[in-house]
C-alpha cells in the first residue's frame, strides 16, 4: 500500500503541482506575464483543450465510457453542494450582498482544466474521455446555477436563456459534443489529422497549469470574514462527504476517484468573470480562487490515497 499511495503523489500529483509551481515560478522572475497567462488561457479554452476532447471522444468506446448512475449521482452532488451553501450561507448571516459570491466560490469548480488534468494524469486516454463527459455536465449547471444566485442577490432580473444561448457556443461543449457525434456516425479521418489534433490537445494541461500558476503569482488571498468557510465547503465538506455516500452507494473504486476530483476541484475562474459582470465583489473571488487551488491540491493530495486504501488498493 505504501508504494502505492507513493506512486499516486509521485506520478499523478506532484507533476501537476509543479506545473503550477513553475507557472508561478517563470511569472515570478518574469518569464511570462500577464498578457502571456491572459492570451494562452484563452488558447486553452478556444482551442486545444476543445481538440482534447474531441479525438478523446473520437477515439474511445462510448458505451463504457460513463454510466446513467455516476452521471445522474454527479449531477445531484453539484446541485445539492449549491443548494446547502445557500443555506450555509443564510445561516451564517453572510451579507446579502456577499451572497451570491460566496454561494459561487463554495460550489463552483475548476473541473474542465484542473480536475481534468489530475484524471487524465491518472486514467490516459480514458481520463480524457470520462473527464470531458463530467466536464461538460458540470460547465451547464455551474452556469445556469451561478446565474440563479448571482441574479438573485444583485436585485438583477434572471435571464437564462442567454446562458443557455452562450453555453451552446461553448468550445469545451462543442469538442465533447462534436466528438461524441463523430464517434457514433463512425468518422474516420487520415492518421496526420488525428496525429495533428492529438498535439494540439496535448498543450492544453501543461500551459493550463502554467497560466494557473502564473496567475497566483498576483493574486491576494485576503478574504471577507465568512469566505473561509466558503472555501472549506468547496474543496473538503462537499467532496469528502459525497465520495463517502458514493463508496456506501457501491460505485466502484475509478468512479468514486474521478467523483472525488471533480467535486473538490478550486473555484473556476469562470466565477471572477460571471461575478465582476453582475456587479458583485470581483476581487474577493479573485482570492477566493487563489486561495482554494493551493487549499485543494492539498487536500486532493491527501485523500486520493485514502480512497485508494478505502477500496482495497
């Protein structure tokens, strides 16, 4: 067991941390900059982390990629998160005009980048399939859920249809539908093709992570007085205690992993820009961010072992 969990830090965290370590390293000394993290991220998201997905779909067996029972499990645990940090949040009085953004810090996570880099570390090319799969479910009800509780907070009228008309416009979604559909239809394109867009995708974890990492780099980690809780929800109560409902559930050791890691992924980086847009507390999700990546690469780091043990190694 103990070359085991080694193997788990050795090989599957630890280069992923230093990813983001010498993301935040080469903005220290300069190396890269601003327009450097700001231009690459949005490579990332436009670009290769789109083909990641699409030849990962392309290339594997849809029928065993996920099943109807972790989907719709996933699906409950995010709405569930979001609806008892509501709650958590009436119940600690948090001010009304801090709501929204501490309800958007406590359930919405990085997955599409961060939890997608950990599992494709782990599982390869079926890691880049299942990981698009819950990145794709978790990407639509981040959105429609943030824009319930940023809405209602900012005396806003709620407008969903223009989320939804962005979501459908959403490179992340478009590579996961794109490749789904030319997965089942049998596409076959020519080797150099596949060859070319495998490389394209393949940039999009290490200068992902590296824009993270530069990205902390200037970012505060001073929060308003209720906002640590906040954190501790997104990035331990929450998937700590729906991967333990899972393993009583009986869903097996791979699925309870990538649960794990979807659900304790930081506050996306969506939510700065969702937050800012409706007039909410921008810099205070700023930190927010700053502060779980750091806090939930820990955690990830600690427990992964753990459920491995938990489910017989």
């Amino acid at each position: 067991m103990l070359l085991e969990t080694q193997s788990v830090i050795l090989d599957v965290a630890a280069p992923v941390l230093l990813m983001i370590a010498m993301g935040a390293f080469l903005r220290r000394i300069q190396l890269i900059n601003d327009g450097f993290i700001l231009i690459s991220s949005r490579f990332v998201f436009q670009v290769s982390m789109p083909a990641m997905f699409f030849f990962g779909m392309l290339g594997n067996n849809l029928n065993r990629l996920i099943s109807v029972d972790l989907a719709a499990y996933f699906i409950v645990s995010i709405v569930l998160t979001f609806l008892l940090s509501w709650l958590l949040a009436v119940k600690l009085d948090v001010p009304e005009r801090q709501r929204g953004v501490f309800v958007q810090i406590a359930f919405r996570g990085n997955c599409g980048i961060f939890s997608v880099a950990l599992v494709v570390n782990m599982f390869g090319q079926d890691g880049v399939a299942l990981g698009g799969v819950m990145s794709g479910l978790s990407v639509l009800l981040f959105n429609i859920l943030a824009e319930v509780i940023l809405t209602r907070y900012s005396h806003g009228k709620l407008q969903l249809v223009p989320v939804l008309k962005s979501l459908l416009k959403n490179p992340l979604i478009l590579g996961i539908v794109l490749g789904v559909v030319a997965n089942l239809i049998g596409l076959k394109l020519p080797a150099f093709v596949v060859k070319t867009g495998s490389l394209i995708g393949g940039l999009s974890l290490p200068l992902a992570l590296v824009c993270i990492g530069g990205s902390l780099v200037t970012s505060g980690f001073t929060l308003p007085k209720h906002f640590p809780m906040a954190i501790l929800s997104k990035v331990a109560l929450s998937p700590i205690v729906f991967t333990a409902l899972a393993y009583v559930f009986g869903f097996s050791q791979k699925e309870l992993l990538f649960l794990f890691i979807f659900l304790a992924a930081p506050t996306a980086a969506s939510a700065y820009v969702t937050a800012v847009a409706k007039g909410d507390d921008g810099k205070s999700t700023a930190n927010a961010i700053a502060t779980t990546t750091l806090v939930s690469s820990v955690v990830i780091v600690v427990c992964i072992p753990v459920i491995i043990w938990a489910t017989g190694g």
